[in-house]
C-alpha cells in the first residue's frame, strides 16, 4: 500500500529546504499535513489489504471521538410531543437523554396514513448554517428537506449540532484544553455520540424499517453524516453534500480532534461507507467543484475492490456552498432507488412549499421535571462513563487501545540505513527516520538507552558503562525532537494534531521502532534503561510491546514511582481516555519486567 500527498512548486522547495535541514529525511520534519493540504487515497491491491485498512480506520475515528471503547448505552427517554399535521405530513417536537442529564433536541418528521406499514427512514444532522435544524433559505433549508422526505413517506429526524438551538448544555466549540483533550471530550465526539442515539431512536420507531435507514447532510453536516457511516454498519445509505474535498477537510472544531485524521482524509473517510450506496452531492462554486473528476474516481476504486463501483455516484450542482432545491431532488431521487419508498417515482421531487415559525420546531425551555447537566456535569459524566468502559476491557484490548491513542502500532519491519557511523532506522515505507548508533557487544543481551536529550547523553551515562563492561550489546537513538533529531520550527501544536501526531506521541512512536529492530536480532533480554522524562515516553512504548519480546524496562526517575496516582506528564491527546499511566504501568507489570530506581 503506497500513501501520496501532493504538493504545490512552492510547497516543493519548502521540503527541499527542509530535507537540507533534516539531515535524516525524516518525513515529519518535512511536511506538515493540515487541513487544506492537498491530499489523495492510498492504491489498495485487494479487498483484503482495504478491509484491514478500514478496521484501522474505523477504530482511528471511534479513539478519536472519544468513542473507544464505546460509552454505555443508557435509555433514551425519548420525548415526542407538539404534534404538527400539515396535511401530507405531520412534525413533533422531540428530546433524546443521549447521556443521563444531557439532552438532544430535534424534529421527527412522519408521514400521514401510514396504514401499519414500516417506512423508510433519513438521519438529517445540519451543517453552520445561523439557524441550524430550523434553517430555511434559498440555499439551505432543513425543514423543506425533512418535509418533503415525510411527504414521499419516510421518517426523517432533524437533530441539533451540539451548541446550537435545543441543544445547549454545551458550546459548540469546546474540546481544546488539555484537559479536554487528554479525556477525548470533544463537540466532534459528542456529535458522534449524538448522531449514534439518533440512529438508536430512529430503529426504536414502531413504523421505521430498521433494515432502511439512510444519512444525509451539507458541509458540516455531510461531515457529521460521513463519520457516522464510517463507524456504524446500521445505515444504508448515504448522501454527504457539498464537503468530500481533496483539498479541504473541514476547519470547525466540531470537525476535528485529535488523531482524527492521522495518514487519512475525507475522501478515505468516506469510502468507509462501501460497498453500499452513496450518493456524492458537489458544487461548481466551492471546495468540492473538482470532486467528478477527483474525488469520485477516488472513492471508486474503495467500490471496484468490491465489484460494485456503481454504488456510488457523483452528481455536481452549478451554484454556491448549499443544499437547495436541485440538490435535495437530487437527493430524493437517490434515496428513493435505495430505500424504496411506498411512492412512484414521479413523486420522488420537491412537492411541498411549507413554513415554518420557530416556536413550531423548537422545543424552548426544558420541562421542569428535567435536570440538564451543565457542561462541567457533562464533562465529568464523559470522564465516569469512560473510566468504566475501560475498566472491562482484557489486556491486549487495553493495549490495542492503547497503540490506537499514541497513533503508532509495533513495526512489522524496520529498515537499517547505513549513513556514516550512524544508522537510521525507519519503519518500512512510513519515512519515519530514527537517527540511532550501536556497539556490538559479546553477549546475547542487548541494552537500549533513551535519554530525553539524546543518544550522545546516554552514551555518556553511568548505565551506559556498566552495560558495556558486562559485554552487552547497546543501542542508543535520538527519538523525534531530541538530541540531532532536532529540527527547528516543526513540532506538532494542538492546531495540527487532527493530522499528525503529537511530540510525545512520535517519541513513543521511534521507541517502539527501535525495540522491533533489536527484537528481530533475537536477544537473549532486552533492557530498556531511561532516565528523567523519558521515562514516560519508555513506559508508554512497553505497554504496547508484545508479551513475546523479552523486555525488561529500568526506569532512573525518583518521581515516576508517583506516576500511578498522578495524571500523565506526557501531552498525548486521549492517554487519560485510555486509562492514564495506571494502566500503562499495569500493562507493563502484567506483560514484561518493570524496575524503578527511586533517590536514596
């Protein structure tokens, strides 16, 4: 599998520039990914390698949501009420307990005289626009959507983004702090979450067809639909509109966290929706005007691995950023090929010019029986919920979670590079690069030293020469943005992490590639010594290590004795989510050797 990006002329002789200065072609001191780099879909060889690839994917999504393991699943306490009948349709009021004292709120949209028949049914997250659910213009327009979708005989659930109309026991656009950050506590995630019950009190619905389910969206709203459907294997069908770009990922904070986007981009998000049918809605006049001739094709190949590439389509629109009228028939024709709604297909158009006045959709203050958390409440519920989903997972799914948090999994290869006396391992076609150096030693054991400046550092340390005087072999390396790792000006702030890792992530990241490369010696004992703050970094990495590899980590820190009952000093986005360092030193403890050497 070959990952690309591209990049413009300039773009170009900034990373020559750059490789000038990385001495070591390390890849992440060469570019940095973001959300309008210009990015394309790997060449799968076969349905097989993709298959792997989307497990990894879909598990990327749900750790970065804050998702994984999944939160439990309390009861919904759906509340349907104010009951609309504008003829051909009737609306209603509704509110969703997605977490208990966390309220969504929406508007189911029914059709009239079903007759006991089960309908089809349609998930309608929205997009930014000022109104969000109750939007309706020209251009955009939630309720003429739902409206007509009930008309032609489907249920159809509008829903808030999380901040906006009913929905405001939170803004919408926290999930920044550290703190939040370290928790997987996101508008992203909990719009995730929300879109997942939604789809719960959609199947729940006496008249819906469970097996007939699908998902459309504009701009943010395609993204919360594209996220869904990579995550959850009940809808059907998709429509994300006006946002799969090669060039534009989306720059809300609802639309990012950390990890998210980690070696990935929309349009692999997106093709996570097949074999089932998607239908990809563009216009002429924003990001999305090049999708006929490139992301369509894209997303295609994903199809052709299943022998179904006319399962997704591409219709454009010649107008502005929107979901208007031509769109939505465009829509209703899709969705009815794919749902089989209980109509002819002459009817499957835009047939109902309805208003609506905001007091008609929204629900407005709570019902006094009510007791909405605020959004510190629902914040510490996030945290509960998700200490007790962690609490039950085994060892090696706590593991696996783990690597999935870090971003970095055990190498299955690494390559040696000889440049002059130094070598540089890489993981085989990442262009991660590890500047390290060796001394052969005469007996089977193998050392390797991290110190947190560098393997010059500790060569020179006291552990270093008692290594060496027992005849052991020893391996010291400059992990990312140490010793000559340094490259001024590319380490990963919080504004880039939807794309690449962060510095303490892509430390763990080249200890593992540097225990994979000496395991494949076949050591007798592998003996990790790290001392100060990389013996985070070195913990970290041996909690994710296979049982297998003989690992015997010494740590040379006084206060990380105290790591058990501390939150992490690392900055690893979703470690506490994971469990924090008590998990990591358990994990440690169960699968290999753990010494701690505290001050006298």
């Amino acid at each position: 599998m070959r990952r690309t990006f591209s990049v413009s002329l300039m773009g170009f002789c900034v990373i020559s520039f750059l490789w000038g200065q990385s001495r070591w072609g390390d890849i992440r001191s060469l570019f940095r990914r973001d959300v309008g780099t210009h990015y394309s879909i790997p060449n799968y060889r076969s349905l097989d390698e993709w298959r792997i690839r989307r497990a990894h994917l879909r598990t990327q999504i749900l750790t970065a949501a804050g998702l994984q393991p999944m939160l439990p699943k309390s009861a919904l306490h759906a509340r349907r009420f104010d009951s609309l009948d504008k003829g051909s349709f009737v609306v209603e009021k509704v509110l969703l307990e997605t977490i208990p004292g966390y309220f969504l709120g929406g508007n189911l949209y029914l059709p009239k005289n079903m007759d006991g028949k089960k309908v089809p049914a349609v998930l309608v997250p929205h997009g930014h626009w000022k109104n969000g659910r109750i939007h309706d213009a020209s251009d955009y327009s939630v309720p003429a959507l739902c409206a007509n979708l009930a008309a032609q005989g489907y249920a159809a659930f509008a829903y808030d983004m999380v901040g906006y109309n009913d929905t405001r026991q939170t803004s919408h656009t926290f999930g920044k702090s550290e703190q939040e950050q370290a928790w997987g506590f996101s508008s992203l995630g909990l719009q995730l979450w929300n879109s997942i019950r939604s789809l719960d009190f959609l199947q729940s619905l006496p008249m819906v067809d469970p097996s007939r389910i699908a998902v459309t969206g504009a701009s943010g709203g395609a993204t919360q639909s594209l996220l869904l459907a990579a995550v959850d294997d009940r809808l059907q069908a998709s429509v994300p509109v006006c946002m799969v770009s090669a060039t534009f990922q989306g720059d809300c904070t609802c639309e990012e966290a950390p990890g998210l986007r980690l070696g990935t981009n929309n349009m692999e998000i997106a093709a996570l929706m097949a074999p089932k049918p998607m239908l990809l809605l563009s216009s002429k006049k924003d990001w999305t005007r090049r999708t006929p001739e490139e992301e369509y094709p894209a997303i295609q190949t994903i199809y052709r691995l299943y022998g179904q590439p006319d399962a997704v389509s591409s219709i454009q629109i010649d107008s502005g950023h929107n979901y208007n009228r031509k769109s939505r028939e465009e829509a209703y024709r899709f969705l009815f090929n794919v749902l089989k709604p209980d109509i002819p297909y002459s009817a499957a158009r835009e047939n109902i010019q309805v208003k609506f006045r905001p007091q008609d959709l929204l629900v407005g203050a709570l019902p006094a029986n009510l007791h909405p958390l605020s959004q510190e409440e629902v914040f510490a519920s996030w945290r509960e919920l998700s200490r007790q989903g962690v609490k039950e997972l085994t060892d090696p799914e706590a593991s696996r979670l783990l690597s999935a948090t870090v971003g970095a999994t055990w190498p299955r290869r690494v390559d040696a590079i000889q440049a002059g006396q130094l070598i540089l391992l890489e993981r085989a076609g990442s262009g991660e690069r590890v500047p390290a150096r060796w001394s052969q030693g005469r007996t089977r054991e193998t050392a390797l030293l991290i110190d947190p400046s560098g393997s010059e550092a500790a060569r020179r340390s006291r552990s270093a020469s008692q290594f060496l005087s027992r005849g052991a072999s020893m391996l010291t390396v400059d992990v990312y943005q140490t010793g000559i790792a340094q490259s001024p000006g590319v380490s990963c702030d919080r504004a880039c992490l939807t794309f690449q890792r962060s510095d303490d992530a892509n430390r763990v990241s080249d200890i593992l590639t540097a225990l994979s490369y000496l395991n494949s010696t076949r050591p007798s004992r592998i003996t990790m010594s790290c001392s100060g703050k990389a013996g985070s970094w070195c913990v970290v990495a041996a909690a994710v290590t296979p049982s297998t590899v003989p690992l015997h980590v010494d740590l040379l820190d006084p206060e990380i004795a105290a790591l058990n009952d501390q939150p992490s000093p690392l900055f690893i986005p979703g470690l506490e989510r994971a469990g924090g360092m008590q998990q990591v030193l358990r994990l440690i403890r169960a699968n290999h050797q753990l010494r701690i050497e505290t001050a006298d």
